[in-house]
C-alpha cells in the first residue's frame, strides 16, 4: 500500500494542503512547532481513527475563519493495484470515514489501510507506565487482526460501565440489591473478556519474542537474553493454560469484590495487568540504561513489521515521528538500514537530517520542509549525506 497523495483542511495548524508524495521515503523537516507532527498525526488517523497525542479529537480542529468547526483529512492510496480515496470529517463533534464516498467503521479502515508508528513516546514504553507496555502489545494485536481492536473496544467500554456502576454505589446512588444484581452478571462478562483480550495478548508476545531478541542482539552486537513476563497480581502467566488463568482472574476477582465496592473502581481484570521485558534475566525498567531501553522498544517495533509482512506479503506504512535524533549513532545506524532494506512507505520527521557520514538513504526520497503550517518541497533524489 502507498499514499499517493494527503490533503488536509483546517487540520491542526494548516489550513488547506495538498501534497503528493513519494512512494518510498518522505523526510520532513522543520524546527519544532512548526507542524512536522501534524502530517504524521494526520495519516496514523486515516489509518486509526484516534490521535497518538494526548487530547480530545476536537482539538485537531484549526478555528480559524471556520465558523462551521469543520475539518477534513484525506488521503488518495493506492493497494493491489487499484486507487482508492478515504476520508476522515469532523464536524459538529461527529466523526465520518469514508471510502470512495461510501460511509466506512474505523474498524473495516484498519483492514485497508495499516500503520506502524515510531515516536518518542513508544520509545520511552519501557520506563513509563504499564499502560504504555500493554499499549506495545495491543498495537500487534491490532495489526496483525484489526478484528481485534474490536475485543479491545468491548472490554474497555463493559470497564467502563462496571467503573460507573460501582461509583454510583459508592455515592448511594443506587441500593445495595440493585448494585449486586448488575454487578454478578457484568462480572461475568468482564471476565471472558479480560480472559480473551488475556490470551490475545500472550499469544502476540509469543509470536514475537524470538525475534525482538534477535534483533536486540544485533543492535547490541553481543547475544543478550530478552524475554517477556505478563504478570497478573505479581505472577507471570506468560505458558499457562487458558484454564489456570481463568482460574486466576476469577479468584482474584472475588478477592478484591469488597476492595472494589469500597474504591468505587474496577481493580482487577486486563486493564491492570503489567508486562515486565527482561534483559538477561533483570527487569529493563530498573537495570537497562535508556540507550538500552530504546533498543528494546526498537527491536520490538521492528519485530512487528517483520511479523507483518510474514503474514501478509507486505509492508505495513511506517511513521517516524523525531527518533532519528533520540537514538545515539548505533542505533540509528540500524534503523537507517532498516529503512533501506525494507520496500515500505516511510514518513520520517526531524528537525534536521541527523546522520553520520557513513550513513545514507539509498532510496529515491523526498524532502519537504515545513514553516508554520506551510510545506515546500525541496527535494527528489537519491540522498547521500
């Protein structure tokens, strides 16, 4: 799949761009602030439908001189051969794909048009929270099936309504006999789906994990032992049974039943589980520098896309949100290669080309540069630097 061409209105700080694009690497510069990350929030939405920035969706809205409030991203691509157009609308705070015209889910989007995104957040998954590591694996789940954004979006929204229902009991909103009628059935939806969403997500580190090793090794230049541990209350799960680990989250869903009725919040299930990466036997959070820590992440993101075009013959479209300049010279090396080796679409950000000299796009590029909302197109050619 390539994008042949992006068109924005009233996106961020542009307010109406037409760009067409290489089919191989697209390098953005531009000082900071000046709308680099824009581009690349706009094409992961057209592939997403959410932001990978913190925020509520309407503020990607530019307001100036748009009285309607309405902004528009979309983008001409072409798969197996054949042209297609999507669109992305916000308007009146609803949101509206569309494909050639006809009205499409976010989730039949994921099907046709597939993301991987490097940025600097991903590369600080390790030392951030356990939301930003489950975030790691769910974003495999979700591109190797995009069926699976749909298990996360059921148990996220059946949290949701247990969190609600357990706060209104809290505030006496309710009786306690209403409370424990909605509560017993919901609990028993919510486990099959922390159970399912569970396995899903053990079944990915499995798939991968051979290979994020191996390509942490190489980065490393010296053989180093990766591994994963998906820890539920303290224990590692990761070769359990389906039945052991049912058993698991049932026993600790009773455990915590009054602990929940008292905090007003869901404090069991698949939302609260961690997943610790090893590195020679010792957790990375705590006795892996940050050099190492982002050869981790980049290993595992490059894990991914292998894992993909594996299974499907292609290359997922990857976007490069300002790594080149958090990664110190081996590892840019790497990915520099990377890029090279791979027959991918590629969008690159930065505030300048930072490599070495050794280092070169081998591949026919183009570069754009970006000011305050406006892009001028630099160059096309065969970079060498």
């Amino acid at each position: 799949m390539r994008i042949t061409q992006l068109f924005l209105y009233k996106f961020r700080n542009y307010d109406e761009l037409s760009l067409d694009l290489n089919q191989g690497l697209n390098v953005i510069l531009g000082h900071n602030g000046q709308g680099k990350t824009n581009l690349i929030e706009a094409i992961y939405l057209l592939s997403q439908g959410r932001m990978f920035r913190p925020g509520q969706l309407n503020t990607i809205i530019n307001k100036n001189n748009n009285p309607l409030f309405h902004t528009q991203v979309s983008a001409k691509f072409l798969k197996d051969g054949a042209e297609n157009k999507i669109k992305f609308n916000i308007q009146n705070n609803k949101k509206k794909y569309l494909l050639n015209e006809k009205v499409l889910s976010s989730k039949m989007n994921q099907q046709k048009f597939q993301t991987v995104l490097f940025s600097p957040e991903s590369l600080s998954a390790i030392k951030s929270g356990p939301e930003q590591r489950r975030g790691l694996i769910d974003e495999i789940l979700v591109l190797d099936n995009p069926e699976n954004q749909k298990i996360l979006n059921e148990y996220t929204k059946t949290l949701r309504t247990k969190n609600r229902i357990l706060k209104d009991y809290r505030a006496e909103k309710i009786s306690k006999v209403e409370f424990l009628s909605l509560i017993d059935s919901l609990n028993e939806i919510f486990l099959q789906q922390s159970l399912n969403l569970t396995q899903l997500r053990l079944h990915a580190i499995e798939a991968i994990i051979e290979s994020v090793q191996s390509i942490y090794s190489h980065i490393q230049h010296k053989n180093v032992d990766i591994s994963v541990e998906y820890q539920v209350s303290g224990q590692n799960i990761l070769g359990w049974q389906p039945e052991e680990i049912q058993s698991l989250l049932e026993k600790r869903q009773s455990e915590l039943f009054s602990a929940e009725m008292h905090s007003g919040s869901s404090l069991t299930g698949a939302h609260r589980h961690d997943i610790a990466i090893l590195c020679d036997g010792e957790d990375s959070r705590y006795y892996c520098s940050q050099g190492q820590q982002r050869a981790i992440i980049l290993s595992f993101k490059i894990a991914q896309i292998l894992n993909y075009i594996k299974k499907f013959k292609e290359a997922p479209i990857l976007l490069l949100d300002d790594v080149l300049s958090e990664l110190d010279k081996e590892k840019r090396t790497y990915l520099v290669d990377f890029i090279n080796a791979v027959e991918a679409q590629i969008f690159i950000t930065s505030t300048e080309l930072a490599l070495d000299k050794k280092q070169e796009f081998k591949e026919d590029v183009s570069i754009f540069v970006v000011n305050n909302g406006t892009i001028k197109k630099e160059f096309k050619g065969e970079l060498r630097v």
